[in-house]
C-alpha cells in the first residue's frame, strides 16, 4: 500500500487537517508545529487531539509528520539564537506527546561560518539537552541541498549526528527526493547506488520518512527549490521508481510541492497512486 499525504496548514487543528488529508485520498500528512518562522505555538485543544486520533484509527492512517519551523537553527554562531531553537524544541516535543508514536523533522541547521565540526557538534549538544527517556516521538533529521553553510547536505555528516546523540535509537532521517538530488545525489540514474551509499554511511533502518518533491533545478545544483511532481528535473518516471522501490515501499511519504491548493495535491496523489505497483 501507498502511504502517501502532503504539508497542510496546522491552522484549524488536527481534526481539520485529517479530514483535509481525507479529502484528497491521502493517509498521512505533514503540519508546522507554530508558524515556520518561529513564535509560540497555539494552545492543544486536547479534544480536538482525541477526535483526530478517532478519526485516524477509523480511517487506518500510518504516521503523520510534524515540521519544525524554518528558524530553528540549533548551530547558530549566535547564541540567542541557539537557545531560542532549544527552547522550541523542547516545547514542540511536549507537545507532541499528545501525539504519541510519531515523527518530528527538523532541518539540521547552518553553521554559518564555523566549520563543519563545530555546528555538528552543536546540534548534537541541542539534541542530547532536549531528548528524554520517556519520550514517544522519533526526531527526524531532513538531508539537505548543502546550500551555504547547511549541515547535512552529505550522508556522513547525518551519521556524525546520529552517533553524537545519546538516546539514538529515538532519532531517524527524513529523506527529501529535491535536497538529495541538488546536493549531487543522483536518485535519477543511480536510484540503487544512492540507496546503498545510504545504507553503507547511515544504514536503512535510520530511514523513516520521504519528502516526496521533484526539483527546479539539475544535479548537484545545492539550490534548494521544489517543483510540482514531474515537473521537474526528476521526472515523473523516476518519482515513480522511487515510490516502488522494493527498499522504499514500506515508507511513507510527504509531497512538499508548491501547489496553490488542496486540490492540486489531490490530482498528485491520484497521480502516483495511479503508477504505484504493490510489492
């Protein structure tokens, strides 16, 4: 089966997005957790919680994605800004714990000038001081186009993350199809060789989630901008192959494309549905 949704705005709360994903054909989405340029987060309506989760569980949905927001930068050279992405953080996996069993993805960060090792190890001091025991949310880090100074444009520099955090068996990678293809990873003629360099530096197991987005720009282009699906240099044959791969079919996946409405998400989903081949 397909598991397949897109963003939808976290506005109305989570009932309202359900039923939106519902709309469309789709069985999982992704919401921002507060406004993607940062700010306090709206108040949980535990009601509005317990209706989605009913609705989710009677319409046989699989995970659904939370988003960070795009300030969050945990390797920032400013040190208000670090501590402002710690505390978001912090409160966005509490309150994710109303949502039990799911994902939380979050861009790695820019370490502005300070040199690989340095943000690594600064968004690994954010994890391990965040992070708890108890929690019941898998943190996903999102690879990256390696525009600038962006952490996590390689699979190596994941891996180093992934390692540096104590309670690792709660972390997991977001793979996103426009980042990895303009970071130089060639999932168009090299889909089974990109696959095994991931498995090889990072190891499968850690995959728990695509964003499924066709790109703007060629190869190695480290720009960073999305396109409708087969609109793109992807193509709609290789966004095809990716969603029926035998490595991948037991994913999830999340389009992220500029569409104007639901509506335009809808004919997407209907569209790689139609090419889905059950494995």
């Amino acid at each position: 089966m397909l598991h397949i949704g897109c963003h939808l705005s976290a506005s109305k709360g989570y009932l309202a997005m359900g039923k939106d994903a519902l709309k469309i054909g789709a069985d999982t989405f992704q919401f921002f957790t507060r406004n993607p340029r940062g700010g306090k987060a709206k108040d949980i309506d535990e009601a509005d919680v317990a209706a989605f989760l009913k609705l989710a569980g009677d319409n046989h949905f699989t995970h659904i994605l939370a988003h960070a927001p795009y300030t969050m930068n945990a390797c920032s050279k400013d040190a208000g800004i670090r501590g402002f992405s710690r505390e978001m953080m912090a409160d966005d996996l509490r309150r994710m714990e109303y949502l039990p069993g799911n994902f939380y993805n979050f861009h790695p960060g820019s370490h502005v000038g300070q040199g690989m090792d340095t943000g690594i190890s600064l968004i690994t001091e954010q994890l391990n001081a965040v992070m708890k025991p108890e929690q019941r949310t898998t943190i996903l880090l999102e690879t990256m186009a390696g525009k600038g100074s962006e952490v996590g444009g390689r699979f190596e520099e994941l891996r180093r993350i992934i390692d540096g955090v104590h309670l690792h068996e709660k972390m997991g990678v977001c793979l996103d199809t426009c980042h990895v293809y303009d970071a130089g990873y060639d999932i168009v003629h090299n889909l089974d060789g990109v696959l095994d360099e991931f498995d090889h530096i990072i190891g499968l197991e850690w995959l728990k989630a695509i964003h499924l987005n066709d790109s703007l720009n060629p190869m190695a282009s480290h720009k960073d901008r999305h396109a409708k699906i087969g609109e793109g240099s992807l193509g709609l044959d290789a966004i095809c192959r990716i969603i029926n791969h035998p490595k991948l079919q037991h994913l999830f996946f999340i389009l992220e494309t500029p569409q104007e409405d639901l509506a335009g998400y809808g004919a997407e989903i209907a569209l790689l549905r139609s090419c889905h081949q059950e494995g």
